[in-house]
C-alpha cells in the first residue's frame, strides 16, 4: 500500500471489511442460535437421563454443559474472526499503522482525508469521485 489512497479505494476496502465482518458474525450467531435451539431443549432429557447414576450436581453439570460450549465457542469465534478479518483485510493509516476500520473512524477519513490517530492525510486529494 502506498503513503496515500484513492478515496474510491479507500471507501471500497471498507465495505469489504465491513461486509466481511457481518458476515462472518451472522454466521457464528446462526450456527449459536441453531445449536441452542437444539441443545437447549434436550438439556432436560440429558440431566434426567444422568441424575440417578451420577447424582444432580454432576448431572446437571453435564446436561449444562454443551450449551455453555456454544455460548464459550460463539464468544471466541467472535472476537478470533474480528482479529483474523482485521489482520487480513483491515484497513490501517499507511503512515502510523492504526486501524481505521470502523465506522465512525471510517466518517472521520472520508470527511477530513486525514488519520484520525496521527492527523496526516492519507486520501489522495486528486482523486475522482470525492
Ligand atoms: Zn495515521
């Protein structure tokens, strides 16, 4: 990447980061709320299930269990897929290396043409279509 970009660029990499990060988080809160919808329902069946052999603490530790896994696994699918899209395709200031993925940065650029972590101006100012 250069020192300066095209504002057309600029706008472009972020919608792309943007849809990129929908996505991904719709994805992850479909695939929670199907597993929960599966897994919820059957909690009580398990802990029944389990309760005379292992006892109702273990039991309902047990049944418990594969709803906490999701909400765990959703929480760190989360915030991991934010990290992995910013690190792959985030958009960071070409002069101090900050993100400026999201939105209100993202209004910030587009108005002024400028970083607003280092203040430098990294919108080439020639560009069509401002
Ligand atoms: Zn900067």
């Amino acid at each position: 990447m250069g020192r300066v970009m095209k504002l057309p660029d600029f706008i472009e990499a972020s919608k792309r980061y943007h849809k990129r990060l929908i996505i991904t988080m719709g994805l992850i809160m479909g695939l929670l709320v199907l597993g929960l919808a599966v897994f919820v329902p059957l909690q009580p069946a398990i802990i029944n299930h389990l309760q005379p052999r292992f006892g109702k603490d273990v039991a309902s530790f047990v049944g418990q269990l594969p709803v906490g896994i999701l909400i765990f696994s959703a929480f760190f699918g989360v915030i991991g897929s934010m990290l992995y899209t910013e690190r792959t395709i985030g958009i960071v200031c070409p002069l101090c290396n900050k993100g400026l993925g999201n939105a209100p940065m993202r209004q910030v650029v587009i108005a002024s043409k400028c970083c607003p972590h280092c203040g430098q101006r990294i919108i080439d100012e020639d560009a069509p279509g401002a």
